[in-house]
C-alpha cells in the first residue's frame, strides 16, 4: 500500500507539473508576442470622385496597396465617403476618361460596379461606394489600413485655409474667421472637441501653406494648439520653393519654430509629407506617390499611429528612407541611418536655429550647422540651439518630380527643444 501511496504521488506531482507546463510555455510566448516597433508607410492627403479627384476610391486605395503603403487617409474636401452618393457618368469620363468605368469593372467585377439610367445619356449614373463598404475589398491586417479623414476647406481675408483632420468619426463643417489666423484657430478648436466628445485620437495639420500664399510662417506660430504642417505636398501648384516675396515651406518651418520656441515659449511644429494627390490617369497635376510620411509604431491602427506621430516618431518624405532616427537626450545627439540605393550620393543637412541671448537673430535662423555624406549621420548639439533638425537629400530625382531640378529628400523633426 505505502509503495502504491508513493507512486501515487509521483504520478500526481508529474501531472501537475505536465500540467502547468503549457501554461508556462503559454505565459512565454505570450511575453514574447509584443511586436517592436517598426516603420508604416502611409499618405495623409488624398482626393476622390467624392470631392475633386477623378477616381473611385477603392480604386485610389487599391493603387496605394499595390505599391506598399500601409495606410492611407483620404481626404476629399468637406465631405467624408458615407451615405448614398450616385455620380453622373458623363462628369465622371470628363474629369478623367472614357476607359474609366472598364478599368474599374476589369478591377473589382461587373457585380460591384453599380449603374442606373441609359448608357450614353444624361441620366446614366454610378454609384460611388462609402468606404464602409469598399474598405473590406482592400483593407489587410498588419498590411494596409484606410482611415476616415476630411479636408477641412474653409477661407477668410479672400484666402484658402484647409486643416487635413485624419480618424474622424463624422464631418466636420469649417468654422471660418475674420482672418487666416482666426480661421486655422476655429477650425483646430472644432477637430479638437471632435477628439474629445468621440474619444478618440484626431491628428489635425494644416496643409500647403504657400497655397495662394495664404498661411504666413507668424500664422503657423501664433496657433498654439496646432502641431502639423506640410513641410512637403506634391501637388505642383502649391509654390513648394515661394518666389521672390515669400518664403520656402522649409523657411517658413523655421521661421515659425523660432517665433514658437522664443517668443511663445511652445513647442515646435511637425513637417508631414503627403501626395495631395488627384489625378490618378496620367494627366499633368497632384499624382500619387510623391510624399509621404514613415511613422514608427508597434501596431498598424489609426490609434498608434496618430500617438507615435504626436510623440514625433516619424519623419516626411519624398523619396528618402531612413532606417533609424534617434535622439538620445542624455548626450543630446540626432543620429539617423540612410537605406542607400547603389550609384547614389546623400547629404545630410543638421539645421538648427541659434540663440542669441533673450531672442534669435533671423540670420541664426534655419543655419546649417553640419553637413554630411554618411549614411550614418549624426549631430551633437553644443547648447546654442533651440532645436535641431535634419534633412536628407539623394542625388537622385523623385519617379515623378513635382518640380523642376527637385530632388528626393527626408526630413525629420525638431528634437532638442524640450
């Protein structure tokens, strides 16, 4: 009996620990399981046949698919794609072509493509679908993501002022202002209260500010609440470089971190890469696949991205990858690793803009305090800076330039100013 007790127990304790050890094996996978953060491709700017463009959406994102974005938030002006919407065929072939419609059944099938009225007459219609319907067709877990986003089109003074707001539950309507200023302030304040009454995350950035040179660099530093510009769009018309009376979009960005970090005492703006693209067949304007933004997350969801970019973990492009950015705040260094491509050149431009005393100098704004050809570039800030920033330029053209003698480039953010 005492031998049989004993084995008993034996058996006992070997079941338990049989037993327990899936659920040690289980609590480790399950350690193991939390991704690292990775870098996710996307475009925040994106028009369709809903608003401007002269394209089906499913359409716009499936190009966006094919081509290893990950997400992409499509922006038509002041509407989003819900609800029923039918399009007059003949508005559809003049915005874009007579093939349109072939392309699109040849894509996604007879059955999805729906019509109404008599071919070739004025009441033969298409139905553009919401994105709650067509987003199932183009949409892959961990791959690629659409989120719902509006063009806020608003104007004041004669001007454009339009604020990109992304991972909208509904539409926002533009508040407008007695100036550009007050209209960028009011607008801000709905997407915000947006965020807030829907609880969830909003990322709002103001879009090509040279636009009609509507959006001066004080009136992207007097909104406070405002984070994001367009330090790149690759629409053609939206004086990237400005002219003789008007600043470039880069020295508008230092001219309003300037003001932001010495006279304000706030944090500096964010520069964000997008297409603002519309015309997806070949014509001459704002095409897909000019810039975009790198955002360094674990998960590929609305959420996680809009949080990494207001943390600052991302940077803008037009062409440029980069590995790694990082910004080590114990030796207050920005170091970043370039992914080469062979027969190719890259320099790295450290600009920063230098104190002087209680205020700045205009000529110690945006100075290039260090020029590099690495591909591992980094830059140790001496104390004189309020923020530093890089961007990187390639030897190398853009695919499809939005300007003349353009060149691919990346810019990252301003670190070193907290």
């Amino acid at each position: 009996m005492r031998k049989q007790s004993i084995m008993s127990k034996h058996w006992i304790l070997a079941s338990l620990f049989f037993l327990a050890l899936p659920l040690h094996v289980a609590a480790q996978e399950s350690s193991n399981t939390d991704p690292a953060a990775r870098w996710w491709k996307g475009n925040l700017h994106t028009h369709s046949l809903w608003s401007d463009g002269d394209q089906f959406p499913e359409m716009i994102a499936d190009w966006y698919r094919q081509r290893d974005y990950n997400f992409l938030a499509l922006t038509d002006h002041n509407v989003l794609s819900e609800g029923m919407r039918w399009m007059a065929v003949s508005a559809i072939h003049k915005r874009a072509d007579e093939g349109i419609l072939d392309r699109y059944r040849d894509r996604f099938g007879d059955a999805w493509v729906e019509t109404r009225g008599e071919a070739g007459q004025k009441d033969h219609e298409v139905r553009l679908k919401p994105m709650d319907e067509f987003r199932y067709l183009v949409e892959e877990t961990g791959k690629f993501i659409l989120i719902p986003a509006e063009e806020i089109s608003d104007k004041a003074e004669g001007k454009p002022v339009h604020i990109n707001a992304t991972n909208l539950a509904e539409v926002i309507k533009p508040v407008g202002g007695e100036t550009v200023r007050q209209a960028i302030e009011n607008n801000l304040r709905a997407i915000l209260e947006h965020e807030k009454k829907h609880g969830r995350e909003v990322l709002p950035h103001v879009n090509h500010p040279n636009f009609h040179y509507a959006i001066t660099a004080e009136d992207l530093a007097a909104v406070v609440s405002e984070r994001f510009f367009e330090v790149y769009n690759g629409h053609p018309g939206v004086n990237h470089l400005g002219d003789d009376d008007h600043p470039s979009i880069e020295r508008m960005w230092d001219i309003a971190n300037a003001i932001r970090q010495t006279s304000l005492d706030i944090p500096p703006l964010m520069g964000i890469g997008t297409d603002d693209s519309h015309e997806y067949h070949g014509k001459a304007g704002s095409r897909p696949g000019r810039g975009w933004v790198m955002v360094r997350s674990k998960y590929l969801t609305p959420e996680h991205l809009i949080r990494a970019m207001k943390r600052g973990d991302f940077y803008a492009s037009s062409g440029v990858t980069l590995s790694d950015v990082q910004f080590n705040k114990e030796s207050q260094t920005l170091s970043l690793a370039i992914e080469t491509e062979p027969d190719t050149s890259y320099e790295t431009k450290f600009i920063a803009t230098l104190k002087k005393g209680d205020g700045v100098d205009e000529h110690r704004i945006g100075a290039v305090v260090a020029t590099s050809e690495s591909a591992t570039p980094e830059y140790k800030l001496t104390g004189d800076e309020l923020y530093v920033r890089a961007v990187v330029t390639s030897s190398k053209p853009p695919v499809d330039p939005s300007f003349k003698d353009q060149k691919q480039q990346a810019w990252t953010q301003p670190v070193g100013w907290e």
